[in-house]
C-alpha cells in the first residue's frame, strides 16, 4: 500500500527510509539475534547507538563543544517545568516572550518555582505577529529569558534570534529544530520533544551550554537535574532505547540528505507552496499571521465558509492528505510541513487545495 502524505503536528511524519530500516532490524539488529529495543543499555550494541545518535546530532545542529546534548526520557512540557528548577534561584525572577499557546504553557509550567515576568505577549494580537523587540520589557536580573521558536498551533515562527542581553536565551524548539541552520552558541539552551523533527514520541534532545549546568537552581531530586544527566551520559534512567535509536536513524536521514542546509531550502519551498496557494486563493482560503513571521512547519488556515471545513478534512483524507484538521484551540485546518515531508506532498496538498477551491469556490 502506498502511504498517505502525513500533514500531523506531531506525532509526525517520519521519512520512509527510517521506517523501512527500522522494520528490517525490528527481529535481529546487526546479526545479534535480538533486536536493539531488547538489548541491555549499558552493552556496547546499544551504547554505539546512542553515541552515534549524538556525534550525528552534533554535527546535524553544529553544536558547540562547550554544550552537553541530553537525551531524556519523556516530553517538552517535562523540559519547561525543569528550566525553572535547575537555572532559577527560588523567587528569582524569569522573562517568558509569549507567542502562541506553547509560551503559554511554558509559563504554567514554572509558575510553582519561579517570579515570571512577561516581557512581550502576542496574546492580545490574537498572536498573529510576534511583539516587535523593542518593545520588550526584559528585567535587569532574570535568570534566563524564554521564547518559542516556533509556535506549532499558532504558526507563528521566529526568523531571527533574538539579542537578550544579559540572561541566557532559552527556546522550545520542539517543532522547528533541525528545519534551517541555528546558531546554537546564540542561545544558553534549546529543548525538543522529538516527534516532530527528530523522530519518535517519548524522547526529547535538550542542548544546554555547560557552564549553566553549574547553577544551583532550586531544591529538587536527583533525576530532575540536568547536571546529574549530562554526568551519566542521560543514563540516569532506562533510557528509552528505541525512542532513541529511531532518533539516532532520522539525524542519520537527514545527514545524508545534506543537512540543514538542504533542508531550509525545502522547507522553504514546501512553505512557499502552501502560501502560495492560499494568498493566491481570492479569499477562499486565509492565513492570518504577519508574513514575516509565518512559521515554515505549521501552517494554520482558514476557509471563508467555514461550513466547508469537515468537508475539507474529508475529502483530502480519502485523497492521501492526512491530518489536516485544525487544532482545536484555533479551529480551521493545519498543514505541518517538517523535514520528512516531501516537497511533492506539499504540491499534492496544494494540487488538492485547487481542486476542492474549484468544486467548492
Ligand atoms: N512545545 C511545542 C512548540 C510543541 O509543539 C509541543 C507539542 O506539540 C510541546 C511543547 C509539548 O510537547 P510534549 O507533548 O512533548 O510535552
């Protein structure tokens, strides 16, 4: 069976030949008899993996030496709550640069631990655009500053980092990481769930420069601390193997498509596309974020009968098009476009936008 163009917010479209060679391990990983999610952690089969996943991610990303890349069991929201426990002092104040829902959450996550300020908030915009920068109001002593590099329900995307002075720049990349170059050494720490870019649900990359790794931050246990991770190779659970290993295969993929680089410019041209068609559509449909903002990944989108909508989600469904029901914070629909998808699932997408414009219109 063929399969279908995968247009989810995450979990997401992983690339096919991933997925084959996954399949093709699944009984017996490089002739061991077993496969690598039954194999022991500490044994040099699994241990080659993981070690291999992260040389293949720091060369993906170009990460500094002077940062640790951990690989932790569980989501982003886990990662927002612990930034709070492991860089902030009790009280101590913290900026968040809220541009979507995900800031938002973010925000809820820590508001136990630390004093958020809000320095810039695209909520009374309908976030539709991202506060311009000189209209944020950082404080002096914050113990790092928070944004979203992309906000995956809102389509709103960061096209440049940010200066923040001072504080340390923190930033969910959990649905834009690996999609152009960053310059990781701009920022004190980027975090991802994986299941959009990197790979499978259930594992999340954190990439943090180690010298922060030596903040005391506030009373926690253990296995809540970073440091504790980077020293243990993020072995300090059973790690999730699998999660981890399929990971380690989509840095492979993306590796031997050409990188970031290559990959900017697909994105670009898939994003292009869907743009395209609906500024090009008269009205039919509409995309209502600033266009210097408009995220390349997820592309939240309207059309002027909304009556039309489950009709849509219908019909591109029994097309191939998967998933593109909006989320239900905005309503509409959603294209996500990340790394896996095809520039041809894109035009597919667009061929069929055309033609229910055409039957509908
Ligand atoms: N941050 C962003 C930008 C996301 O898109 C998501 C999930 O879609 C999250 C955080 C939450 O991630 P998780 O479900 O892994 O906790």
């Amino acid at each position: 069976m063929a399969r279908a163009y995968n247009f989810s917010a995450g979990p997401a479209t992983l690339p096919e030949p991933v997925l084959r060679q996954a399949q093709a391990e699944m009984l017996d990983w490089n002739g061991v008899g077993a496969s690598i999610v039954e194999l022991s952690h500490r044994g040099a089969e699994f241990m080659d993996v993981a070690a291999q996943a992260e040389a293949d991610l720091r060369r993906l990303l170009s990460v500094p030496d002077d940062y640790a890349v951990l690989f932790l069991a569980g989501g982003a929201t886990t990662q927002q709550a612990l930034l709070a426990l492991n860089f902030a002092a009790p009280g101590q104040v913290a900026d968040y640069v809220v541009t979507g829902h995900w800031g938002r959450t973010a925000i809820r996550q820590v508001e136990p631990y630390v004093r958020v300020h809000v320095a810039a908030d695209g909520g009374p915009g309908g976030f539709r655009d991202i506060p311009p920068r000189d209209t944020w109001s950082l404080s002096a002593d914050a113990a790092y500053v928070h944004i979203t590099a992309n906000e995956t329900i809102h389509g709103v995307e960061f096209r440049d980092t940010p200066e923040v002075g001072a504080a340390p720049l923190f930033a969910d990349f959990s649905s834009s990481i690996a999609s152009e170059p960053v310059d990781v050494s701009r920022y004190g720490l980027i975090y991802a769930g994986a299941q959009k870019n990197l790979g499978p649900v259930g594992i999340s990359v954190v990439i943090v420069r180690r010298e922060l790794l030596q903040r005391e931050g506030q009373p926690r246990a253990d296995i809540f601390t970073y440091a504790s991770h980077a020293a243990r190779d993020s072995m300090l659970n059973t790690p999730p193997t699998w999660n981890w290993y399929l990971l380690g295969l989509t840095v492979k993929w993306m590796l031997d498509e050409g990188g970031v680089e290559e990959f900017a410019r697909r994105n670009a041209a898939k994003a292009g596309l869907v743009y395209g068609a609906i500024d090009a559509s008269g009205g039919f449909y509409r995309n209502e974020v600033a266009p210097a903002v408009r995220s390349r990944m997820n592309i939240p989108f309207f059309l002027s009968d909304e009556t039309l909508t489950a009709r849509f989600v219908a019909e591109s469904k029994a097309a191939g098009l998967l998933a593109l029901k909006g989320h239900k914070a905005v309503g509409g629909l959603r294209a996500s476009l990340y790394n896996a998808m095809p520039v041809a699932g894109a035009q597919a997408l667009v061929d069929f936008m055309h033609d229910f414009q055409q039957r509908h219109g």
